[in-house]
C-alpha cells in the first residue's frame, strides 16, 4: 500500500509567522548556485534564526560558505532540482569533505578564544 508511515509529524508547529513549514526543511538538502560563471553545488547545512530572519547556512564544494535567506535558498535548491545532468560523484563526495571540515570547526561568533588545534 502506499500508505506511509509517518506519524510524527501530525501535530504541525506553527510559528510566529504562521507558517507551517519547518525551517529545518532545507537542512541536508542540496543546491546550485552561481558565481561568476561557474556553478558551484553547495549544502544547506544549517539555521540560524532571530526573532525576525531566518538564514540558512550554505556550504560549498570549494569551502566557502555562506547565510542566505530562504528565497535565494529555494531558488538555488530548485536550480539545482531542474538540472538534467546530477552533480557528479565526485563533486558531492568533495562538497561531504567540506561539510564535515565546516561542521568540525567551531563557530562561536560572541567571543573569539583561541582554540586548540592540533
């Protein structure tokens, strides 16, 4: 049967906005995007919210990374989804590495103490 299981999500948050879309919606999820002329494939890999904004943290296969607000976020995603040619192996494999460097280093933007490394 097609009937899916998914009895978690039957209680539906609703934020101040009232929208009732979870914003981790994005996380994990894959996207394209423009610089210059080259398209770099990037992960969603985290939301940074106030009590107004929402900003997704996006990390790229070079190692950059960057916040975007969700517009340019669902545009990039859906880039990426309309795209006939998948990103290679290799790329995502490359984007995974930096994911985890980005996620491994520490991010504590309030106070800056020198950490450890090594």
């Amino acid at each position: 049967g097609s009937n899916k299981q998914t009895r978690e999500d039957e209680s539906e948050q609703v934020d101040a906005e009232g929208s009732s879309e979870s914003g981790d919606k994005y996380i994990g999820k894959y996207l394209l995007k423009r610089f210059d002329d080259r398209a770099f494939l990037g992960q969603v890999v985290s939301l940074q919210a106030n009590k107004t904004q929402q900003f997704w943290d996006v990390v790229y296969e070079d190692g950059d990374w960057e916040s975007m607000e969700e517009p340019e976020v669902q545009d990039c995603v859906r880039r990426l989804e309309y795209r006939v040619q998948r990103p290679n192996q290799e790329r995502l494999k490359q984007l995974d590495t930096q994911v985890q460097q980005w996620k491994a280093t520490p991010r504590e933007e309030e106070e800056e103490e020198d950490s450890e490394s090594g």
